[in-house]
C-alpha cells in the first residue's frame, strides 16, 4: 500500500512540476511600447510589421526583450482618401516588464474641397490633390509642376493624346505612380489623389 501510495505522489508531484514549468513560460521576458495618440483608427507598424490600430487613444504592443529589436515606427491616419504619416525611430528596447510610453501628435491630412469646375473652351483640367506641399508631378513624363496648399491645377486640351500615366515623386518619400484612367472634358475639372508616404529607410538613416 505505501508503495502504491508514493508512486502516486510522485506523479501528483511531476504534474505540478510540469504545470509550474509551463506557467513560468507564459508571456516569456517581454516588456511593451504603448503608442499614445488622439487619432483613433490609426495605423502602426514597427519597421515594415503591422502591429495595431489606435484605440481610444491607445495601443500597447508587446515586444520580447530576446527577440530583434525594432528600429523604427510608423503611425499613419486616413481621412478623405488621403494619409497623414508619422515616422520616427524607436527608442530603447523595453527591459522585462517595462512599459515604454511613445506620444503620437499626427493630423489627418485636410480634406479636399470641390472646386469650381470652368465653362467652355476645349480644355479640362486634372487636379491633383497631395497630402504633401513639394510634390513633382509628371505626367507620361512630362513634368506638371509642383503642389502647393495640397494641390496642383494642370490644364490639358481635349483634343490632345490623353496621358496614360502619372507619377508624383518628392525627396525622402515613396515614389507614386499611378494609371490615368479619367479624362475631362473641355470645361470639366478630374480630381486626382495622391498619397505620399514617408521613405522608412531613408528616415531611418537620416536619425542615426
């Protein structure tokens, strides 16, 4: 009977042994980056990683102290099919159970208002709508100028080889191109978006 006994507190023993073990792994050696920002909605990524939406206010990210570390995060925000876009490098790697806090002032970029469309005569007009002032516009690699208060008027005639593409390009940002698919009329005003993006590399080489 003793022997019968032991033997069963030896396997009540090794469970619980193996219980506390698996227990003590739970969560691993982790600290956090708590992004803090008044967009709800918006978007983070450390390096290229999506990690999260803001949510009242707030977003904890979790990161294992033994892993990579991260180098950079990027918040964006949409409003009116545009981006605002914040990218900064990261700070420390968080100890075990430390929590790093990383405020976040980002705008949605405006939203556009409608202009008023001109009468007659056979030209149309494209106008390119930018979350970014300095932005080189080429059309079919004709260059258009440059936007400015977040846009850019280019006047096309009617009657002329419609352009197929364009690209919006400016230092220390992400290349665009995009298909021209709409043509105006003569008289008629096409609105384009363009969203330019912060180039995460480049950034991240001009903070070391």
């Amino acid at each position: 009977m003793n022997f019968r006994i032991g033997i069963i507190c030896l396997l009540i023993a090794g469970a619980l042994m193996l219980t506390g073990g698996t227990a003590a792994k739970i969560g691993g050696d982790r600290g956090w980056y708590e992004f803090h920002c008044h967009a709800d909605g918006a978007k983070v990524h450390l390096d290229s990683e999506y990690v999260g939406d803001i949510q009242n206010g707030m977003l904890s990210v979790p990161i294992y102290t033994t892993g990579t570390p991260y180098s950079t995060y990027t918040v964006t925000y949409e409003g009116c099919g545009s981006y605002a876009s914040v990218t900064r490098n990261l700070p420390v790697v968080p100890a075990k159970g430390q929590t790093i806090d990383i405020y976040v002032d980002i705008e949605p970029a405006p939203c556009p208002t409608p202009t008023p469309k001109p009468l007659g005569g056979d030209i149309g007009y494209y106008l390119i709508w930018s979350n970014e002032d300095g932005v080189t516009i080429e059309m079919d690699g004709e260059d258009k100028g440059m936007t400015m208060n977040g846009h850019l008027q280019i006047p096309v005639y009617t009657t002329g080889t419609p352009y197929k593409t364009m690209v919006a390009s400016k230092p220390g940002f992400i290349t665009v191109t995009e298909d021209i698919t709409e043509y105006p009329a003569a008289g008629e005003t096409v609105d384009l978006y363009v969203t330019m993006n912060t180039d995460v590399i480049v950034a991240a080489t001009a903070g070391e």
